[in-house]
C-alpha cells in the first residue's frame, strides 16, 4: 500500500476505522471484478485503487443513523 495515496485518503476520512472500512468494502468489490472509478498508467493494487478513489472524491460513506440501526 502506497503511503502518499493513504495519507490523501486520510485527509477526506480521518476517522481510521471509517477509513478502514470504506477501503475493505471498496477492495472486495473490485476483486469481484468491479470497474476502478480512477484511470491509472502504472498497474495499482485494489487496494491503492480504492485509497485513491477516496482521495479524488470517487468514494464516500454515509453513516447509520441510529433509528436505521434499530431497523435492521
């Protein structure tokens, strides 16, 4: 993972364990053979794919609001 795609990424979501998340659900989906939102002329990992994602504004997250948490 590239440390200057991670730090990018931290400056659109900085709570680490949002940011965690958002990158693990955006990586399952491109191994399933999603399309990558950012073009890129070296071969990236999923992984930087999606830490660049986030940081051009391609991938955001909402939170739950509690009463959508006590309907699931």
């Amino acid at each position: 993972m590239r440390d200057d795609y991670l730090k990018s990424a931290q400056l659109k979501i900085e709570d680490p364990s949002i940011l965690i998340n958002v990158v693990s659900r955006r990586v399952k989906q491109l191994r399933r053979g999603n399309r990558a939102l950012v073009e890129s002329l070296e071969k990236l990992t999923a992984e930087d794919t999606a830490l660049r994602e986030i940081a051009e504004g391609k991938i955001s997250y909402d939170l739950a609001t509690p009463e959508e948490l006590a309907r699931r």
